[in-house]
C-alpha cells in the first residue's frame, strides 16, 4: 500500500480505497478497463495497424488521457522500451514516464518505470516484477518492498485462440489507476511479442 498518493496522470485518478479492475485486450480493436461492477472506466485505442506500436488510454467518453508508444529502437540497445505521454500528445514536453524491461530470463521478467522528472533513469521510481509461471505481475515503488499494484492474467483457451486476453488488476488506495492500466497494457504488449 502507498503511503503518500502517487498521482502521475491526474490526482482524480487516485481512489481512496484498493481499486480492483478488469483488462480485457483484443488482438485487433485494443480493449477496455472495467470496475469491479461491470462499468467501463477506459479504453484503450489502438491503431489498425498494430506495427506502429501506439495506444491511447481514454475515458468512457473518450477523451484522451494518455498514449502509450514503443520508442524508437536506440543504437547499441537490444531492450526495448516504452514511453507514455498526456492526452494524445507524443511531445517531448507531455511526457509522463517511461518503462524499460530489464535483460533477463523468459520465466521472469522485470520492467523498471521512470517518472518524467527521472531524467538520469540510473534508478527507476517504480518496477514491475513479473512471472510468466504465475501468469502475474506486481508493482512496487523503487527498490522497496512497497507494492502499489498487481495483475493476474486470466487465461482461457478460446480467448487466446480469438485473440482476446484479460487481466484482473488490483490498484492500492491512493494510486493513478490511469497510470497502472498503461503499465498493464505495456507489458500485455512485451508479453505478446515476446510469444508471437
């Protein structure tokens, strides 16, 4: 549980209370966020073109609040990262943070997260720690032992041969749960290339 609020798109997306949540991904059309009653909270867009990379987290209404890309591939890296920026925005001005996977093993894969004030990146704000054994990840502040959320995979066959995937999400209080559907929908993104 987070001790202070960890607003990183928007402090009214911080719930006072633990915050359970479904993804439910799409191969082709993105995906939506539901609460624990059924009710969309977001979507998330993605491009008829899936080479490009690029979602956007909106509202119910659908208005943009965040969009997620891969970024570009860097000279001399083999990791691939990712950077997420306010509303529609892909300036360098709007950006929010990145995630960068570390090296590692196909069974257990760690995501370190940047917040945009982090320019240095030599230690991340958050990391993700994922099993693909477990089908699971969790989020903790830094290096600590502090989880802010975590994501179970809900695997089904038909879903994965219709190309349709879900996460069951639970967000701490006082956590952007905007903020942890895009760390959610990245690593549906690693996990899927990762396989395909």
């Amino acid at each position: 549980m987070a001790a202070a609020p960890l607003a990183v798109v928007d402090p009214r997306f911080c719930a006072p209370r633990a915050l359970p949540l479904t993804l439910a991904m799409n191969l082709t059309r993105g995906g939506t966020v539901t609460d624990a009653g059924g009710a969309v909270v977001l979507r998330v867009d993605a491009p008829l073109l899936r080479l490009l990379r690029r979602f956007v987290l909106a509202d119910a209404a659908g208005r943009p609040l965040l969009t997620v890309q891969r970024k570009a591939r860097q000279a001399f890296s083999l990791l691939n990262g990712w950077e997420a920026f306010r509303g529609d925005s892909t300036d360098a001005r709007d950006l929010l943070f990145t995630a960068r996977r570390s090296p590692g093993f196909l069974v257990w894969t760690q995501v370190g997260v940047f917040l945009a004030p982090n320019t240095a990146g030599m230690a991340c704000d958050l990391k993700m720690k994922c099993s693909y054994n477990n089908r699971s990840c969790d989020v903790y502040l830094g290096d600590s032992n502090t989880k802010i959320a975590q994501m179970r995979r809900q695997i089904s066959a038909a879903g994965v041969l219709l190309g349709k995937y879900s996460y069951s999400v639970t967000v701490s209080p006082n956590v952007d749960y905007v903020f942890v559907a895009a760390l959610v929908v990245m690593l549906h993104e690693i996990h899927r290339r990762e396989r395909g």
